[in-house]
C-alpha cells in the first residue's frame, strides 16, 4: 500500500510526528503541506494527515487540504499546546474528525507539543494585567511545560499508534 504522509507544522512538533511515522511506513511519501498538489493524492492508497491545532480545530492549511480527501483512507495525527487530558483531547479530536466525515478514518493520534513563543509572551503580559486570572496561570503554566513536547515518550506512543495500524 502505497501511503503519503502530509504534515502542517507551525513549530516543529507535527513535522517530528511525521518523521515517526515516515520512519514506521514502508512505501511512504513524507511532504510538507506546502508541497502538496490536490492532484498528486489520487496516486497514494492512504493519507496520513499531520496538523497542529488551532483555536481547538484544524490549522488553516489542513483545513483547506480537508476539503479535497473526502472518500479517502485516512489517519489523522496532530499537535496541540494543552497537556494530556482525555476529555479535552476527546472533544478536540472529534471536532476535527468532523472535517473528514466522508473518509474511512483509520485512526487519530493526538499530543502535546510546544507552543510558540509569542503565545507564551502574550499570557504573561496577560498575567501582569490580570494577576489574580488562575486560568491564565494555569495555561501558562501549561505552555511553559510544554516546551519539551513532543518529547521521546510522545514519539513512542507516535510509533506505538503507527504500528498498530499499519
């Protein structure tokens, strides 16, 4: 089978994800999104989709790719700045699958990773004007965290998922 492996990353942690996976697949095409021609998927037998989370759903470019890879086998795998919690990550994941709602999805496999750094500068100026926000405490707390995600034990749970789909 014949797979291609596409992967949206604003700061890094997708692209890892992507290389597990590229490193896992036999007969896998690993491309950036930028790359990839709506053209090209009709050649591929399965598409592993990569994306980072934006506002709780697909990044913009994902998005986009979305629209055109309905009727398609697909696994889906992302990043997001949040830590591990189930039922956020349930709510996230189902929000995004239903982008794919005329696909045979395969599987989704979800993560933290790091957020960008002016997310981090904008919560603590955030902080100084709202000292006593313990939301914005407890996120910033989060994203700083989060700096060292995807980290190894991410990336064998990457190659965990991969293999027990593939």
């Amino acid at each position: 089978m014949k797979s291609l492996i596409v992967y949206s990353s604003a700061t890094g942690n997708t692209r890892k994800l992507a290389e597990v996976f590229a490193n896992e697949i036999e007969d896998a095409e690993l491309l950036s999104i930028q790359d990839v021609k709506v053209s090209m998927l009709k050649n591929f037998d399965m598409l592993y989709l990569g994306y980072w989370v934006d506002k709780g759903d697909l990044d913009a470019a994902s998005a986009k790719l979305a629209e055109h890879v309905q009727n398609a086998k697909i696994v889906l795998f992302g990043t997001l700045g949040a830590a591990d919690n189930s039922e956020y990550y349930t709510m996230v994941k189902r929000r995004i699958e239903t982008h794919f709602q005329d696909a045979k999805l395969y599987g989704h496999f979800l993560c933290q990773g790091k957020v960008q750094e002016s997310v981090i500068a904008r919560y603590r100026q955030m902080i100084k004007e709202h000292p006593d926000d313990v939301h914005m405490q407890e996120q910033l707390k989060n994203y700083e965290k989060g700096r060292t995600h995807p980290d190894e034990t991410d990336l064998q749970k990457a190659r965990d998922f991969v293999r027990s789909i593939t």
